[in-house]
C-alpha cells in the first residue's frame, strides 16, 4: 500500500476515532482539540495538571502512529527525505502559519467547524484550496 492509496475504510475509522477524541476531550477536559495547540501548551514548561494531559496525549499521539505503521506494514515506507535543518526550518513555518491563523488545521476544521465558528470554515476552506492547487502543481506541473 502507497501512503497515497485510496483507502476510505481506513478514512473513515480514522475520522470517527479522531471525531471521537474531541467529543472526549471538550466533555471531560472542557477543552478544544487542536493538536498545535495542546503543543504549544507543552512549551509553558509548567509542570502541573494542564501539562501532565497535553503530554500525555501528545506521546499517545507518538506511540499510536508508530503502532498503526509497525501493524500496517508500514514502518519500512516511513522515511523524512529531509535533513534535521530542512525539517526544523519546516515546522518553524508551520508554527507561524498556526499563530498567524489563530490555529491548525485540526481544530479549524475538527472542532472549530463543529463549532459553527466562521473563522474555521474560512480557515478550513483556505487550508483545502492551497492543499489542492499545491497537489496540482507538484503532481501535474513539476511531476514529482
């Protein structure tokens, strides 16, 4: 299986599951799943309660998407093509694209959109387009 295999079954347990988790997080923690944010949380470096469940689901993050790629098969396709550097300077440009849009794509388009918030349905329908032209012109111009 390619990581770019239509697979709708997986899509759709996948879905439910991470549906499931923001339904459990905002009943039983009051909070909204949005995984920069419970991130940036982390860096406070204030090890109280607030800390203790943003790391925990954050290494649960960790541990089940190595588990899915060790039972899937897919641990040996899992590669970075990147340097260390290429991928620091990556997730600083993420990181200012999160702050810039008051948000990450998953708690726009999770939790904000089942919000009813305006601000994640425009964020979420910029997040799709952008994703869908850069598709395009890697896939259909550059032909990478």
């Amino acid at each position: 299986m390619t990581p770019t295999e239509f697979t709708p079954y997986a899509g759709l347990i996948g879905g439910i599951l991470i549906g499931l988790a923001a339904v459990v997080l905002m009943a039983g923690n009051g909070r909204i799943l949005g995984a920069s944010g419970i991130f940036a949380g982390l860096l406070t470096l204030r090890f109280d309660y607030d800390f203790a469940w943003r790391a925990i689901f954050i290494i649960c993050m960790l541990i089940a998407t190595a588990w899915v790629a060790l039972f899937n098969g897919m641990a040996q396709q899992m590669a970075f093509g990147s340097t260390p550097l290429t991928i620091a300077i990556g997730g600083v440009i993420v990181g200012v694209g999160v702050y810039l849009g008051n948000g990450c794509t998953s708690g726009h388009g999770i939790c904000g959109n089942a919000r009813f918030s305006k601000r994640s349905f425009v964020a979420t329908c910029v997040f799709m387009v952008v994703a869908i032209v850069t598709v395009t012109v890697i896939r259909h111009v550059i032909g990478a």
